[in-house]
C-alpha cells in the first residue's frame, strides 16, 4: 500500500513538473522575439531637424568613428565591430574611408572596398547603424559618385546605412560644396531614394552658419554635419548650431573629441560635458573620434601592443575610458 502511494506521488509530482515546464515554453514561444537596435528602428528619415525611425520618433544615434582604413585596417575588422556594440553599447560606428594619402581610396580601391565591406556587414550583423565616410578634404566629384554609386548599388534598401559625402573641407566654399553635394546626392538618389545623406561644410564642418542661409533645396532626408573638439571649440559654434537648428537646419555632429582642434593638447573634460548636455537636450546625434592607436591625445587605443577589441582598462587612453563610459551609461 505504502509502495502504491508512493508511486502515485511520484506520478503527480512529475505530472505537475511537466505542466509547469510546458506553461513555461509557451511563455517563452509566446513573447516577441528579442531585436536588435535597428530592427527595433528600422530605416531612419529626417522631420524637420530631427531624426527619426520607422514609427516617426526621434532618434539619437551614439557611437565611435574609426580611423583612417588606409593607417588602421587592423580595427576594420568584425571582432571589433562588435565589442564596441558589445561592450561600449554603440548603436553606430563610422568606417572613415580615406581618399587621398598613400594607399587610400585613389590609389588602392580594392583595399579600401574590402575594409569598407568588413565594417558595414558588421555592422548589419550587429545590429548597429553605420556611417559610409568619405573621407576626404578637397573635392573630387567623379571619384566620389564612383564610390558611392558601388556602395549604395550593393546595399540597396538597407536600413543601417547612413552616407557621408564629404568629411571635412578645408578651403572650398560653401558654394563649391553645395554644388558638389548636390551632385553626389543625385547620383545616390538615383539608387536609393531615401538612405540619410550627412553633408558637410567649409573650415572643417564649422561653417553651418552659411549652410543655414543657403541651405540645399529639394532634397528630403539629408543633414547637415558640425565637427568639434571641445578644448578648441566652444560657445561660438554652439552658437552657430542654434542658429541653424532655429532656420530649420537637421544637424548631425559625426566627428568629434574633447581635446584641442589638433587632435593632441589636454582633455577638456568640463567642456565636453557642456558639449554632451547641449546635443541631449536636443537629440544630436554623434560620434567620438578616434579607434586608434596613434600617440596623440584623440586616440582612443593605448598603443600598437593593445589587441582589436577585448580591451581592458589599460589599453584604452584616458579618452578611450571617457567615451566608453559615456557609451555604457547610456540607457
């Protein structure tokens, strides 16, 4: 008798083991699927001087700009797109495509395509937004619609591309920009209609003021760029950005560091605090230069010998622990 009762327990305990363990799969096959960042946001657009996502919501992007591909392929790579979406909770990353030195875009293309390649299909399987950079200070109309007609060919209607025609002009006018953009616009416009499209100004993406009274007309989805060192740049060109954002201007701040215009010199630590309040309070979005292992103040890497991505405390320079944190206490 006692052996039959202690198998009917046995049943029933085990009956009621099973009926919780299928409660709890149910549970779990009935709740939506985890998604990453950009399939909880999907293709971006430009509403008056925001961005937005696919439900119309503004949206700010965060995030680090690699270094030049032709000085420092080594951080092109997959591992370390992904730790920096892993470990530094960037929704963005920025592949900065040099044109003109020694090995860059002019004079090695397939390197610069397959590094290219690498970051974006990275990026994509990260779930993270990234910024094709041009990155160049002169123009150069036909090499650029060359390079981007490529680019936008293969990832047509993909939603993480964002497309930077020009990184920093030096000495062009505004008027030679605009005109230029206008251009590289087009030839982008012709293979996909609505990939957000960041435009840049004279004096190195300082000049927003003049874009502000000659702004590009006819063109949805595009802004404009601002770059910014906080130890050189300060209240003038926050100044500036106001201006802009009350003509109605989209900005996008997609270069910046907390040390002087050089990239070396102290790091003005209270002004890039000012400088992150300023874009919160109104949703810029940006990204932090540079990944690098320069010695120079904006390089985030300690040194050559600090492996791709895995980092510890004592491979990141100071500015590389600043962003981090900034990045990971970002909800």
């Amino acid at each position: 008798m006692k052996s039959k009762l202690r198998y009917l327990v046995i049943i029933t305990t085990l009956a009621l083991l099973n009926s919780l363990a299928l409660a709890n799969c149910s549970k779990v096959y009935n709740e939506e699927p985890l998604v990453n960042f950009v399939e909880r946001n999907g293709r971006l657009s430009v509403q008056g001087t925001k961005l937005v996502n696919q439900k119309g919501e503004e949206i700010m992007l965060r995030g680090v700009s690699l270094s030049w591909h032709n000085w420092w392929p080594r951080f092109y790579n997959k591992e370390t797109i992904g730790w920096l979406n892993k470990d530094w909770n960037c929704n963005l990353v920025r592949a900065a495509i040099g044109v003109e030195p020694d090995g860059a875009l002019l004079k090695n293309p397939e390197f610069a395509y397959e590094k290219l390649y690498t970051v974006i299909d990275a990026a994509i399987q990260n779930g993270m937004y990234v910024i094709v950079d041009w990155h160049s200070h002169h123009i150069y109309t036909d090499d650029a619609m060359t390079f981007f007609s490529k680019v936008a060919t293969k990832y047509k209607n993909v939603p993480n591309i964002l497309y930077e025609i020009y990184n920093e002009p030096e000495r062009d006018s505004w008027e030679e920009v605009k005109k230029y953009a206008e251009t590289i616009i087009q030839s982008i416009r012709s293979i996909d209609s609505s990939a957000v499209i960041l435009v840049g100004n004279p004096h190195w993406c300082q000049d927003i003021h003049l874009v502000a009274d000659d702004p590009i007309r006819g063109q949805q989805n595009i802004m404009y760029t601002v770059h910014f060192y906080a130890a050189t740049h300060k209240q003038f060109l926050r100044d500036r950005i106001k201006y802009a954002l009350n003509k109605q201007i989209p900005i996008f701040v997609s270069e910046c560091a907390g040390m002087e215009a050089t990239g070396n010199g102290f790091l003005d630590v209270k002004e890039w605090s000012i400088w992150q309040q300023f874009m919160t309070e109104r949703k810029i979005s940006w990204v932090a230069w540079s990944l690098s292992d320069k010695n120079e103040t904006c390089s985030m890497i300690k040194d050559t010998n600090s492996p791709h991505m895995n980092w510890q405390e004592a491979d990141l320079k100071p500015w590389g622990t600043l962003i981090r944190n900034s990045l990971k206490n970002i909800k």
